[in-house]
C-alpha cells in the first residue's frame, strides 16, 4: 500500500498543499504549549521565615497528579551576580572563601547579591571591586541562569570583565577572602576534579571556554 500523499490528504479536507505544512505545525505548536503549561494549582499560601535576604513561603497546592501537597520556596531579595576576570593572558582570577552552609572551603568567581532595583551590571562591578580590587574597562554579560529551580527562585547574571586595573579589595565583614590566578584550562580541571564544586562558577568558566576566552 502506498503512503498518502500531502497532495491526496489535503484534497480530501479541501485545503491547499500549501496550507496544510502550517495546520501540522499548529498542531505541533499547541501540542508544545500544552505541556509547557503549568499543571499545578496554588491553593494558598504562608510565609513560614524572613530576613533580609530571603523570604521563605510553604504552599497549599493540586500538584500535576491532581493529589494535594504542599511545596516549600525560597524567594530571594537580592539577584545573583557573577563575574570572571579574565587577563590578557587568559588567566581568570578565583576567589577563596570558607562557605558556613557547607562548612568547607570554596573557590569561586566574583560572586555577590545585588539588590532587585539595582542594575545588575553595577552591582558586578561594585563586587569585583569589593572582593578582588579589580576594576574592568570592559565588561559582556554572558548569560543567565537559574541556580536552584526546584526549591528557589534565584536568578544569576554572569559576566566576563577584561581590561583588568589593580586596586585594594574592600571585603565586607562576612567575608575572609583569598585570590588565586589560574588558566583557564586549570579552572576547568578544578572542575573535572571536583576541586571547584559552586554552580554559578561552573556554569560562567565553562561559557568562557566556548566562547574560546572571548
């Protein structure tokens, strides 16, 4: 048995070959949309902690299933910055800190909090500065990113800061910082081996390689 043709299928509904591809696609479409859709139903909600960095909820909610449940979220009041400076020599500056979440040593990118209303390019500037002493005469976001969707809604913005000038690092009183200069290729075998383990960091040095350092 031969298969129909586009030609024979669209005759029989009296439509043209031409719009019969889009009628497809439509279908194609909605299909998408419907399961991008959102399936879960808030039935109410509490505040259960806040300060002033994060605001924590718990939810009364229909999940997808169609079973009732609740589900915790972390709502942040700052928005995540990130920053790699990268030298001339294709060496990006790491920095050390104890992490009291997790009780271990860390290096990482510039990374810090920047205030929702705050540009978030002035906030990543503000905290190379703060952490490194470093200002950058050129500065490319790199992208984006959601650093924990299934528990909170933080947003990250990364940055690669080149044209790099020294200056004194003015840390705040939370912090006991280290620097620490490494090739790019060092900074992706810290990741390999586990050495440098924090998302944000993982996720800018490695655009930073496609990007070829650039």
């Amino acid at each position: 048995m031969q298969p129909f043709s586009v030609s024979f299928v669209s005759s029989c509904f009296g439509i043209s070959d031409s719009r019969f591809p889009i009628l497809i696609g439509d279908a194609m479409e909605k299909e998408e949309n419907d399961l991008e859709g959102n399936p879960w139903t808030r039935l109410a909600g509490r505040m259960v902690y806040e300060n002033p960095w994060i605001r924590l909820e718990e939810d009364q909610v229909i999940r997808p299933d169609g079973e009732r449940g609740i589900y915790g979220v972390v709502r942040f009041k700052n928005r995540a910055v990130g920053v790699v400076p990268l030298d001339d020599n294709d060496r990006l500056l790491l920095v050390g800190q104890y992490r009291y979440t997790l009780d271990l040593y860390s290096w990482e990118i510039t990374e810090g909090g920047v205030p929702l209303d705050e540009d978030p390019l002035t906030g990543a500037q503000r905290e190379l500065l703060e952490e490194t002493g470093y200002t950058a005469g050129k500065w490319r976001e790199l992208g984006r990113a959601h650093l924990s969707n299934s528990v909170s809604d933080e947003l990250a913005i990364y940055y690669l800061a080149q044209d790099l000038h020294p200056g004194t690092p003015r840390p705040e009183g939370t912090e006991r910082l280290a620097v620490r200069w490494v090739t790019l290729q060092e900074a992706l075998g810290m990741v390999e081996r586990g050495a440098l383990t924090d998302a944000l960091s993982i996720i800018a040095i490695q655009r930073v390689a496609l990007a070829g350092g650039k």
